[in-house]
C-alpha cells in the first residue's frame, strides 16, 4: 500500500466508512433489569459476534437467557448497559445513533400481532403506513409480498379466517414489506405444530435465496437452528453469554439427513454438558 492510501493518511470522514459487510455487530454487549425489590437481574454479559450480510444467524439459548433482550437492542428498543450494538455499520447508541435507517430492519415476533379488524392485506401494508406512498403503490406492494409468502388469493380474508400456517405468513409478509436488509426473528414459528413449521423453514430459506436480506433468527430448538443457520451462537443459561459460535456448512434441505442429525445430537450433548438448566 502507498502512502496516499494507508490508513493513517485517509481523511478522517472516510476512515470512518461503516462496515457494511456487518449487517450487525455486538461488541461485549452487557444488559441488567432493575427489579421490584431494588436489585437488578443480570441478562447478557460481554456478548460480542457478528452477523455477516446475507447470512442467517441463529441465536440458540434456553429460556431467560436474554435472546429476546439482545434482538430489541439490534431493533433499537432497547440500550445496552455495556458494550456497542452496530446495524449495518452504525452504532445504535452514543452521537452516531442518529445515522442508523432504522426502516432496514423488519422485526418478527413469536406471536403474529395481526390486528383482527384487519383484512391480510391491510396487515401487511400497516408497516408502509408511516411512510408518504399513495394508495395504489400501497395495495401493489402489499400484494406483491402476500403473494411471495403464498398467500395472494387471500388478501381479503380476515385474520379469524386463516390458519396458524397463513397467519404466520400473513405476519411473515408484514415484516418483509418494507424490503428490510435485515430480518429480525423471535421465535416466530414455535407456536406451529410440527408440519407447518416445516413448510415455514422451506418457505424461509427460499424467500431468503430470491432477498438475499440477513437473518437473526432467534430459537430455543436445537434442530430448528441446524435446518436454517449458516452461523449459531448458542447462549449459557442466563446471565446469557456466548458459550459455542459454529458455522453451519451443509446444503439445503437439512432436515432428516445423517449431517444435520449429527450436528444436532452434538448440540444438544454439548447443552447437556453445560447445564441441567436448559429449560424451553
Ligand atoms: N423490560 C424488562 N424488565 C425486567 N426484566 C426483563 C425485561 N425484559 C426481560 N426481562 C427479563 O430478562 C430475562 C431475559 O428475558 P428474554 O426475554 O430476553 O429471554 P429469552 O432468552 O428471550 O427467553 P425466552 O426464550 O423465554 O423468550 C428474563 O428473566 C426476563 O424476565
């Protein structure tokens, strides 16, 4: 590298370009909650791994261990105590808060949120509602991702007259409408039974092929993590802290075959081994 170009002589604006191959990035993040009686509950302690862009990341933990806690602080709903959150290269605390596009991220809960009043359609186009887009674009795009997740014939039907599956979808369109870089899932299929959580992960994996968008894919099931992850960052028992971050290299579809069978059963030796306390 010559002179012009190393580090030290770069302009101080452009030394400070962002690292956007991070879709997100925690740096020895610590939270506490203060309870009732004075005395705080210590979450998250010294949590530092990456998201690379494109990827989906698994955060695998028991129940309490603060996975919840870490995906409101990627989402800006919540500070860190200690430590930096980073979304796409920006600090999300401090001075430079006020560069992060908050409108990149879609946020996907464990329960569906869809408002009943509601038909599918006005679901999903509620998130461009705060922007200033006319109607038909709003009806366009709303539709246009109902029919990604499988759903456009039912754009009139109301939340009562779906099933647990189109509901799911129906929330799953809502996140992605925005066209968000980055997806934000807590635990949003465990409420399914068995076989529609199947065909959601295939539905997942496939929307996240055509978006090409980062996942933070938040689960306490073991099996679940293996059949969608490229990376998994498995959580201790509360106070949650990375105890195993692996790369996940098999091709899709995972489930059933011998490797992810492997893998799971070593994850879940490797939990077995670290506390009886794994509770989900
Ligand atoms: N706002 C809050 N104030 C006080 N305590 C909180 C708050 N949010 C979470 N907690 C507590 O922090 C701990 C971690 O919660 P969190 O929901 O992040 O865990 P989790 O790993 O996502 O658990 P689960 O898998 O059960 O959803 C829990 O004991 C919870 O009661």
């Amino acid at each position: 590298m010559d002179a012009m170009t190393s580090p030290a002589t770069l302009p101080a604006a452009l030394a400070a370009t962002p690292d956007r191959r991070q879709a997100l990035a925690f740096r020895h993040v610590s939270k506490r909650f203060g309870r009732a009686d004075g005395s705080s509950l210590e979450v998250l302690r010294d949590i530092s791994f990456d998201v690379p862009a494109g990827s989906i990341v698994s955060i695998l933990g028991p129940s309490g261990s603060g996975k919840s806690t870490l995906l409101n602080m990627a989402a800006g709903l919540l500070a860190p105590d200690q430590g930096r959150v980073l979304v796409l290269g920006h600090e999300t605390t401090g001075d430079a808060a006020g560069a992060v596009d908050w409108s990149r991220l879609g946020y996907m809960f464990q329960d569906d949120r869809l408002l009943p009043w509601r038909s599918a359609l006005a679901n999903v186009g509620l998130a461009l509602e705060s922007g200033s887009i006319g109607k038909r674009e709003w009806r366009a795009r709303s539709q246009a991702q109902l029919a990604l997740v499988g759903l456009g014939d039912f754009a009139s039907a109301y939340p009562h007259q779906l099933s647990g599956g189109m509901r799911s979808r129906v929330a799953l369109a809502r996140s992605l409408v925005t066209e968000p870089d980055i997806l934000l899932m807590d635990e949003p299929f465990s409420r399914l039974d068995a076989q529609t959580r199947t065909t959601m992960h295939t539905e997942l994996l496939r929307i996240h092929r055509e978006r090409n968008m980062s996942i933070v894919f938040v689960t306490h099931d073991v099996e679940e993590a293996v059949i969608l992850a490229d990376h998994i960052v498995m959580f201790s028992p509360r106070p949650g802290r990375v105890h195993t971050e692996l790369a996940v290299d098999l091709p899709h579809p995972r489930l059933g075959t011998p490797e992810a069978q492997t893998l799971v059963a070593e994850l879940r030796a490797a939990i077995a081994g670290m506390s009886a306390d794994w509770v989900i």
